[in-house]
C-alpha cells in the first residue's frame, strides 16, 4: 500500500462513503475509501478505511476527528498499520 492509511470504527448504517468522503477529504486528498458492506443486508460492518497521500492530511484527519461525534456516533479514528 502506497500512502497512510488510516481505520475509522464507530460507524452506522446510515454512513455512505459520500458521507465519508466528504468529512475527511477537508484534510487532504483522499487517495481510496474503503466501507465494507454486509453481503446479506448491505450495511456497513460499523468501519471504514481511508487511504491519504500525505502523512500531515493523515495525522490531521486522525487528530481531528478521533472522538469526533457523526450521524450520533463517535468515531474512533487511528492508525490502520503500527509498527
């Protein structure tokens, strides 16, 4: 994988990856977004994973909306890969 990925747990059905891709494209150009969807009823498992080009956009997007309330949810936002 090319970039910094970041995973963003605490999601609901009612998020779409527009929904997503407009909150987290404020801090940088999203390179690939990712909201895997339940094969049997086509919700979201409650989780996205958001690939940034940029390490600042990626630690901006984490610092910024870690704890962040969205649709009655909070978000918990961090790093997908840790060394």
């Amino acid at each position: 994988t090319e970039g910094w990925v970041i995973f963003v747990n605490g999601l609901n059905e009612e998020h779409t990856e527009g929904d997503l891709l407009d909150l987290f494209s404020d801090f940088g150009e999203v390179k690939q977004l990712r909201l895997p969807l339940n094969r049997r009823t086509g919700n979201p498992h409650g989780f996205a994973l958001i690939q940034y080009g940029d390490l600042l956009a990626a630690k901006e997007a984490i610092d910024s909306l870690n704890g962040a309330e969205c649709l009655g949810t909070v978000l918990a936002v961090e790093w997908a890969f840790k060394k």
